[in-house]
C-alpha cells in the first residue's frame, strides 16, 4: 500500500527553490565552456562533457536542496556500449541522471525539454535524442534513426522504459521501446535503479524532502540469446527485478505490461 506523502516544510521548499536557482547559474556560466569545447572539438568532446562537465553542474545542487547522492556500483567497471535503464518516477531524476555521468551515454528525453533554450542548444549539440512521447509513430522513426548513429560511434543510451514519471504503482508498466532497441543494437542491457527519488519529490515540481538519493548500478544484462518473438517475457523479468528492488511484495505485483513502443 501506498504511504501517505508528508507535507513538504516551507523551509524545505525554500531550499528547493534555492537548489533550481542554483543549477540554472550553473548551467548559465558553464554553458560558454561547453560550447567552446564543441567548437574547438568539432563535437568530440560531447562524451566528455557529458561524463565529467554534467555531474559539476547537478552535484551541487544536492547539499543546497538538502540531499545525499551516492551512487552505488554493483559491477565495475561500468560496461558499455550499453542501453542504461532506469525506473522513472520524479523530477529528482533529472539531477540523478546528470550526477551519474556513464561512459559514452546519450539520453532519450521528451521534446519538451527543447523549450528551454539552452536545453535544446546544448542538447542538439551533443546528439541527445528527443522523442515526441504522445505520437508513438514518430517516436519509434526517431529511435530508428539513433540506432544507426549510436552504433556507428560505439555510444551507449539511457532510456525509461516506464516512458514518464506519471504511471501506476511504484514500478509502472514497462514499453517495449528500450529492448527493442537493444535487440538492435546488439547492446547489453544495464539496469540502473534510482532509490529515494520517488519517496522524496513525487510531485511535478522539484520540491524535495531532505534525505538520500541512491543510484544503483547493476551488472548488464546478456541479450545475446534473446528473439523478438520472446520480448514480453524478457521484458516482465527485467520489471520484476525493479519491483524487487523497490520491495514492491510479489502478490501486489499485478501492474500489466503495456508493449505498443
């Protein structure tokens, strides 16, 4: 059963508010150096910024809004080419995201994050790849076409498998979009499981109770013998792992699998 989310403390919203000022000033004064780093790479340096400029701009903002991140590796080193992973369920996500900095990664976002300005900059620059959520046809044509360029430059790519942070149960049910692309790719499958991001900020908004964010890191998942034909019972053994990390009880895992993307 669902606990009843305490009211976040005025004083905890202030920190919230102070933490989202905090990032945006860093993301302003780092963002000429990101862009002269592309330019005088000609774009190669994009991996670069995204494994070690990305955690400089999100960890600061974690003691600020009065967190703890630590990541926690249940593999070393980290393996990639890989298709990363994730249980989605908070706006905190974005931050943990940026925090990790994986080897060689690209992100699949929805295309609203192309208002902001600087996201779509910086974002294109790098080659994230942006998906129109709500008209699947076109998301699985983009994804298409990112298959070809990630296997071309050996990246490796994060996905949410739920699709977006507003779906039932802890664990939601999981699209079959990010296999099929590892089926693809011929890439392993690496599970990364965020802990403490949906109890503390659940809502819209990146109001936060203070206390711990983990992000665990699980050994890849082989896909070498796996067969379209297969996917959905693949699919709902790699659900049941994130429902047993998130100490979801085994008669109260009954959320159907949704597989159109």
């Amino acid at each position: 059963m669902k606990k009843k989310a305490k009211n976040i403390s005025l004083f905890q919203k202030i920190r919230s508010l102070a933490g989202i000022l905090v990032f945006f000033l860093i993301l302003l004064l780092m963002t000429p150096v990101i862009l002269f780093l592309l330019i005088i790479s000609l774009g190669k340096l994009s991996s670069f910024i995204v494994e070690k400029i990305a955690p400089l701009i999100a960890k600061p903002v974690f003691p600020v809004m009065g967190l703890k991140f630590r990541e926690v590796r249940h593999v070393e080193p980290i393996p990639y080419p890989a298709v990363f992973i994730i249980n989605h369920s908070s706006t905190l996500d974005i931050l943990t995201i940026l925090a990790l900095g994986l080897p060689r990664v690209r992100f699949v976002a929805k295309w609203q994050f192309q208002y902001n300005p600087i996201f779509l900059i910086l974002g294109r620059l790098t080659g994230q790849v942006f998906i129109r959520r709500e008209k699947s046809d076109r998301a699985i044509q983009t994804l298409k076409r990112a298959v070809a360029r990630l296997k071309r430059d050996q990246l490796s790519v994060m996905l949410a498998p739920e699709g977006s942070r507003k779906h039932p149960g802890v664990i939601g049910p999981f699209k079959k979009g990010p296999f099929r692309m590892a089926l693809d790719l011929g890439y392993p499958i690496v599970p990364v499981y965020f802990e403490g991001n949906r109890e503390l900020s659940e809502g819209g908004l990146l109001f936060t109770h203070q206390g711990e964010l983990k992000a665990h890191v699980h050994p890849p998942i082989d896909i070498s013998d796996w067969a379209l034909e297969d996917l959905d019972k693949h699919i709902a053994s790699v659900r049941a792992l994130y429902l047993e990390w998130a100490g979801v009880p085994v008669d109260a895992q009954s959320v159907p699998q949704e597989s159109p993307s």
